[in-house]
C-alpha cells in the first residue's frame, strides 16, 4: 500500500500541469547553488521504491522522469529552515527542508543527505522517500 501511496504522489506532481499565463519570457533561471545542502542535492537520486522513479536536481530547480522519461515540468525548489506551505514547522537545523514552489507547492524535511544517500518526508502526508544517487 506503502508503495502505490509513492507513487501516486510522484505520478501527481508528474502531471502537473504548467501555468498557461506563464509566458515564456517570465520563466525564472536557474539559479546559483547557494549552500552546502543545495550542493549534495545536486544530481540524479533513484526512488529506492521504485528504481524506473528518479528526481534530477540542478540548481534551484528538479525535474521528475520515470522510465528515463523525463516530464516537462521544472519544480523550482530552496532550502531553508522552515516549512513554508504549512507555516508552523520550523527548526533551528539550517537547511533541513525543500520548499518547492509554483504549481507543485509542497515540502519535504530532509531526514537523511549524504554523497550516496537521500531521505525525504513529505510533511502534508507524513510519507517518506528514499533515495540512492545515481553515478
């Protein structure tokens, strides 16, 4: 159950649609990686539930692909010490969640992030993903 649960949600955010009003020339860069957690993200993580399931993170931004299918939608993401879609989950550990923003609104504390190694939970649903990064 655990499992459809997963992917359920990475199928969600994955369909996602763009803001149609959203005109080209609006599109924000990618940013500058700007801390030592946003440095480690960095790259191709495999979903250990799922290992056709991977999300790539490049600077400021991630994209999901299934099946080495990559989806169009680019997820703008920062790290920061507070959960900014539910407004009251703060904590004095730096750079401990991903906020991501625009149509895919969510947030992930991150409960383990090393060079091989990525555990997120996913704080409006209480889930947890893991990751392997890719090499």
């Amino acid at each position: 159950m655990k499992l459809y649960t997963i992917l359920f949600i990475l199928l969600f955010i994955s369909c996602k649609q763009p803001n149609p009003k959203i005109e080209r020339s609006e599109k924000k860069e990618v940013a500058k990686v700007t801390s030592e957690t946003q440095e480690k993200l960095q790259g191709t993580w495999v979903n250990l539930a799922d290992t056709l399931s991977t999300i790539t993170f490049k600077g400021n931004t991630s994209k999901n692909s299934y099946s080495g299918l990559e989806n169009d939608t680019e997820i703008f993401f920062t790290v920061d010490a507070n959960c900014k879609t539910t407004g009251s989950v703060s904590t004095s550990e730096p750079d401990s969640y991903i906020n991501t923003t625009g149509t895919a609104e969510e947030c992930y504390y991150i409960k383990t992030l090393n060079e091989t190694t990525l555990e997120l939970q996913l704080m409006a649903q209480n889930v947890t993903l893991q990751f392997k990064k890719q090499r």
